[in-house]
C-alpha cells in the first residue's frame, strides 16, 4: 500500500504535543509607590515599616523611599533596600511616583515634583492649611486622599480611630512628665495621697483612651461631652468607674478649678472653643493643659500650636502643649500602627483592580477623597477657603 504524503508547514517537532500554558490574570493595578522624607513639624512618624514594604514588593508593587524616611521612627535605609525597596537621595524621585504616602501633606516646594493625576495619601490638618495649598494641588490635577476622612466598610473612620487610640494613651503618658516637671506631682493615685484630678473633654476614641491610662495609673477622672450616646458608651466601657457630664459652663468651671490635668479630645472645627481664658486663669498654677485636637480647631482658647523643638507655652501660670502630632513622641509605635493600616488598605485596593475601579464601586473610598482631579470635592474644606465645590457623585459615576 502506497503511502501518501501529506503537506505541512509544520516540522514533526511542533506538531508534538506540550504542555499547556495557561493565562495568569493579575487582578491588581500595580503601580509605583513614593515615600518621601517628612519635612515638616519635627515629624518622626513614616508611613510604611520595611515588614510592609516586603509584602508590597512580593505583590509586584514598586516601592521608592527617600533616604532617611524611616531614621525618626528607628528603621534605617538598610532595612528598607533589604525588604526590596528602592532607595533615593532625590524628593523629586520620591514625589515622582503613582502613589505618595505622606504622614504630613506636602509643602508647596514638594507639591511642584509631583505628577498630574498623582494620588497623594496624607494627614490634612485642616487648621494648618491656606487655601494656596488646595489651589496648588489642583493646579497638578491631584487626588488627594486625606487620613481624617478614610471610612472602612462599618462607615467608621478606621485611621482617625487608630491614630486617636494612641493619642489618647500618649496625651496621659506626656501630661504626667509634664506635671512633675511643673509641680513635681505624679499622675496618679497612691497610698495615703489624694489622686490627681483628670478633666477630659470628648467621650470619642481618642477621650476612651485618654480615660483608661488615667484610671490605670490611679488618677481621679472626669469627662464631659455633648453627646449622651458617647458618654453612655464610655460610661459602659471603664464599667461606670468615672463620673460623666454634658458640657455644661458652671460644671465644667468647677471641674476645672481643681483639674491638675486637662485632655482637650473634641474636634472642633469651625467651632468656638469650649474652654474660655477666664476658665483658664482660675485654674491652679503649675496644672497641664494638653489640645490633642488643635490642628482641627481649639478646644481651649488659650492653647496654641507648639513644636517638638518647643512642645509647650505657659499662660496663666498653666502649661499648654498644643502639639498637632503628639503620637510622634511614640513613633515606632505609631509607624507600626499606620503601616499595618496601610498595608490592608492597599493590598485591599489591588483585589478590586486599583483605585479607579474602587471609586467607582465604592461609596466609602470616595468620601475619603478631598480633591479628584485638582476638583475640590469635600464641602467642609470649601465653605472655609471659599473654593468651588464639587460633588464626587457626580464626578464619578
């Protein structure tokens, strides 16, 4: 039987079978991600531990970090570049990338090296800002994310409650070193010594916190607040050990008068403060006054910003710490606790496909920006720079 031969483009070897190759889709945008250097208010804090930047890079992320972002909170360049991270001597470099992630927002010098479209993550510390600074951002066309407006899916803002959960312990820790360099008194109760006296205004996370070191290390503690609901829940919390009290003039004059230490924990933005400076002067001489929230309005008329250089002023006879980054007395603490945040919050971003897909989809990822692309988008910023208002809903559909 004669055989026939058959034409084929293809050599024996080809035609042989192998083994199947299959497509990996990537779900995740990756893109590159800049850690500069802060600049500003002596912060030691960073935003991303070198633990956080391993995982990041094993996802495919690029990351470029500033030389000596880490050295505040004790991490050294060493540990970074050994996790995969890209060091540079540039700000440029850094402010070059896809995505910034800023403890303090960036200086008008800072915001030039940055690229159109770029998304910034920082902290906006609203009482420290002009209006130059968002008309800046929007000139580069930015999306700016701010730390004070992220909400997780329980409509709860997960880094202001993180951040204030250390505030609140630290705000007790820097008051007691401050009292016994005043007075020589030690935050506290013990044996056969009165407790010192603790007035904390706000009944929010960062007032819960406050409450439970003051009670651990013994003081006598006092809280006022506008809100019965937060006050019933604190109530509930430290199991009734502390006498509550809406914010009443005549109540809150007397609790002052024998206060050693007041914890000012209400943000009051756009507010009037609740602490006048007649309340002040009749306080007794030597007694701390610490305004965690002072880069969010004044809760204490008399109390204003202060640096690390220079943490308090005295008036009255009182010493009044007015630090905007108080947990930056605790960096490595803090860094840690703002990296594992971010760390989640990216990771979570790259399952849905980046963050354009996110804002598309989710309502609680576009109530966390204040400007999308350079448009101003958050009403309570608008109403007090006098900028045009956008609403993001309409923005992005």
């Amino acid at each position: 039987m004669s055989t026939t031969n058959i034409f084929t483009p293809f050599t024996e070897e080809e035609l042989m079978p192998k083994e199947e190759k299959l497509e990996v889709i990537k779900k995740g945008k990756q893109f590159s991600i800049g850690i500069p250097k802060e600049t500003c208010l002596h912060e030691r804090r960073t935003c991303i531990t070198p633990d956080a930047v391993q995982v990041l890079v094993e996802h495919g992320h690029e990351i470029i970090i500033e030389s000596g972002a880490g050295q505040g909170s004790f991490f050294t360049d060493l540990q970074y570049s050994e996790s995969g991270a890209k060091i540079t001597n540039d700000p440029k470099e850094a402010f070059g990338q896809d995505l910034i992630l800023k403890v303090n927002p960036p200086t008008e010098a800072e915001i030039e090296y940055m690229k159109p479209n770029t998304y910034l993550v920082s902290a906006l510390q609203i009482n420290l800002r002009d209006k130059e600074y968002f008309l800046k951002l929007a000139e580069k066309k930015i999306n700016a994310i701010a730390f004070e407006f992220i909400v997780d899916e329980y409509k709860q803002l997960a880094l202001v409650r993180l951040v204030g959960e250390i505030a609140g312990t630290v705000s007790i820790l820097y008051a007691s070193e401050l009292l016994a360099l005043s007075n020589g008194l030690m935050l506290g109760g013990i044996t056969g010594v009165r407790p010192t006296e603790v007035v904390i205004l706000g009944a929010g996370i960062v007032g819960e916190f406050a409450t439970k070191a003051a009670i651990g290390l013994g003081a006598s503690v006092k809280v006022f607040d506008n809100s019965l609901s937060k006050l019933r829940r604190l109530h509930t919390l430290v199991d009734s050990r502390v006498p509550t009290s809406i914010i009443d003039p005549k109540e809150l004059s007397k609790a002052l008068r024998r206060a050693d230490v007041v914890i000012g924990a209400l943000p009051r933005l756009n507010m009037t403060p609740i602490v006048t400076e007649e309340m002040v002067s009749k306080m007794k001489k030597g007694s701390v006054i610490i305004d965690i929230t002072i880069d969010n309005g004044k809760v204490i008329e008399t109390s204003e910003l202060t640096t690390m250089e220079e943490p308090y002023v005295i008036k009255h006879g009182v010493i009044h710490c007015g630090l905007p980054n108080l947990t930056s007395k605790m960096p490595r603490t803090t860094t840690k606790a703002i990296s594992n945040f971010f760390l989640s919050y990216i990771l979570n971003y790259d399952e849905e496909g980046g963050f354009e897909n996110m804002l598309i989809r989710k309502n609680e990822m576009k109530q966390s920006l204040y400007m999308y692309k350079g448009r101003h988008t958050k009403k309570i910023i608008c109403d007090r720079f006098g900028l045009t208002y956008h609403d993001i809903n309409l923005l992005i559909f």
